[in-house]
C-alpha cells in the first residue's frame, strides 16, 4: 500500500485509527511505501514544530520510499491532465498507480481517479 501524506500527518498528530493500522499492517508483512513528494510535504507541514522534524524523520524511515522520477512524472502528468489534480496529488497516485497498489489516504478527491484503488482510513 502506498500511503498520502495525511495519513502521515494524522499518525503523527496522535490519531487512534491510523496509529492502530499501521503496526497491524506492519505485522501482517504489507508493503507500506510512501512517495518521496509525500515525505516533503510531511516535513513541510507548518503544524510541525522545529524540534518534531526528526520524529517525523524517524517515522517516515519506517517505509519504503519512493524517489519521484521520469517515469513517475510521465504518470503524474497524465493524472493531472484527465483528473486535474493538484501535483503533489497527482505524484502520489502515480506513485500507487506505477506500483498497482491501493492508495491509502483520507483525501476524497483521490476517488475520481477510475485507475486507483483507494482506502480511506
């Protein structure tokens, strides 16, 4: 599963549904990936106190990540064009779309795109 960046967001702002699926899904050996435009929007995140980053480091080294490349930005592009989607959001569905992975994520805009499976937490 490819998580967004609010799923990030909202385990480290102490949500009790996300902070109780992640380390169910971690047990079950789930692939849980994030794109690397998910990390820096995490990391910019202007709720995020100076002395959280490296929590926030710490946590996000958890996943595996994903470096937005060529291929991934060929995806975006088109999520952008038929969707028209934001590109931080067009990056991160093309990175479950590039993988055929679920996206997880609490941001309903996602569900217009047909090609990406998504589960809202």
């Amino acid at each position: 599963m490819v998580l967004d960046s609010n799923i990030c967001i909202t385990y480290l702002n102490g949500d009790d549904t996300v902070i109780g699926a992640l380390p169910q899904w971690k047990e079950q050996n789930t692939a849980l990936l994030v794109s690397s435009i998910a990390i820096t929007e995490v990391l910019s995140y202007p709720a995020l106190a100076s002395d959280e980053i490296a929590d926030a480091k710490s946590f996000l080294s958890g996943f595996i990540s994903i470096p937005f490349d060529d291929a991934l930005a060929e995806v975006a592009a088109l999520v952008r064009r038929m969707y028209r989607v934001e590109l931080p959001d067009a990056a991160i569905a093309a990175t479950a779309l590039n993988r055929n992975l679920p996206l997880v994520t609490r941001d309903r805009q996602f569900k217009k795109i047909k090609e990406l499976a998504v589960i809202d937490l």
